[in-house]
C-alpha cells in the first residue's frame, strides 16, 4: 500500500546553519504533498505544499524539492532557528484515493544554540 | 480568527463510559477528518468527510464513530471505549482541492484521551 516514511527520526543543528528534512513516498500517482511543523504540545500546522506537476517551491526560508523519478520529497529550512526546533511532517494525497491523507513518522528538529 | 476548536483538550474516562470529542471549524470548509496520533506510528486517521451527511472511514475506523450533521461541526464518538484508544486525537479540516482532494489541513489544539 502506500506510504510516506522519513529517512531520519532526528536531526541536530547549529542555529544559523541550513537544515535538510527527507521524505520519501512510494505511490508514484501521488498528486500532492504538504509540509506540516508541529510543536510541542500543539496541533500540526500547514508550513508549504507542492503539487506533481512541479519540482521546488519557496516559501519564507523554506523550500520544497519534489524529485519524482526517485520519489523523493525534501524541506530545506535556511539559517534555522530556535523556534524552528519541532517535528516535521510530511503528507501524501492521491486525488484517487477519496479524502485520504497519509502522513510520515515525522523528524524531530532540534536547534542548538 | 479562523481556527478549528476540540473539546474536551483532556480527558480520563473509564472503560465502556461513552463518550464523545466535539469539533468545530468556524472556516466553512467542506473537509473535515479525524487522526489519532500515538509514540512511533504518527499520524493515523480514523474517519473523514468531505461534506454535510458524507462520512467514510480511514485507516483505523474501529471503535469509533462520527457524524457529520453541520457542515462547522465532526464530532467523534467512542461508544464503549477501550484501553487501546488512549492517544492524542486531532480534528482537521479543509477546503477541496480537487474532487477527491482536501488541501492544507487545518488543525485542532488536540485532545488527549485516557481511557482506564
């Protein structure tokens, strides 16, 4: 079936320095893929989304890569900072699969100072 | 300000007392979906609807049950609850992309869910 799955639980960095989230996902159909940040305690939220039908978008110091011939999906966070320490998720929708989004396991991002 | 509100955010409960989490989005979307989320298996969701009266089950549906009266409202129900049901649960919603597709999710603060 599908999945999206993370290639690293955890990832450490030096505030200031760049970070590089992975994702990879299974089902070549796969339509849509969003970025989700969820801090402690609170509920994930929305940070970029790209379609299929495009490689990189950029938001503020965040940029998506979507590789499809490998099936990989990344989050490049430029000179972290502390509030960027959270997990980070990625998600999957098909337009067949009628309302289901399937998330990864998530990389926990912590930021040292 | 636009924000999709669960109630109760804790609960301890016992097994077999009914009982039910409420969701409420004030966004007018169309996209409303149920995830619980436990230690090392994420996010997983239970139920959704893509419109008033539309529901169909996720991925882990058992135990629980939803409705979908009112398009702000997707309250979910545990009707004879379980040890295995303790998690932390979260209520989104959304516009449609496309037919079949929501867009961003918008969550809910989440609800942590005891059940002894």
């Amino acid at each position: 079936g599908e999945s999206v799955g993370l290639h690293l639980p955890t990832l450490s960095v030096q505030e200031g320095d760049n970070s590089i989230i992975n994702c990879a996902y299974s089902n070549s159909a796969s339509d849509y893929f969003i970025w989700y940040k969820q801090e402690s305690g609170k509920g994930p939220q929305f940070i970029i989304d790209i379609r299929s039908n495009m490689d990189k978008r950029q938001g503020q110091r965040v940029t998506v890569l979507l590789n499809k011939t490998v099936k990989h999906l990344s989050l490049q966070i430029a000179a972290t900072q502390p509030g960027d320490s959270a997990v980070y998720f990625c998600a999957e929708n098909l337009n067949t699969n009628a309302g289901k989004s399937t998330f990864g396991d998530g990389t926990t991002l912590t930021v040292k100072p | 300000e636009a924000q999709v509100t669960q109630n109760p955010r804790y609960l301890i409960t016992v097994t077999g007392k009914k009982l039910t989490v409420t969701c409420s989005q004030n966004m007018n979307h169309e996209y409303m979906s149920w995830y619980r989320q436990d230690p090392g298996l994420g996010l997983r969701q239970i139920y959704y609807s893509m419109n008033v009266e539309v529901t169909d089950k996720g991925d882990v549906p058992e135990g629980y049950k939803v409705s979908r009266k009112e398009k702000r409202n997707f309250p979910l129900i545990l009707e004879s609850p379980s040890p295995n049901q303790t998690s932390l649960y979260f209520c989104a919603s959304s516009w449609r992309l496309g037919q079949y597709m929501p867009g961003e999710l918008f969550f809910g603060e989440g609800s942590r869910l005891t059940v002894l």
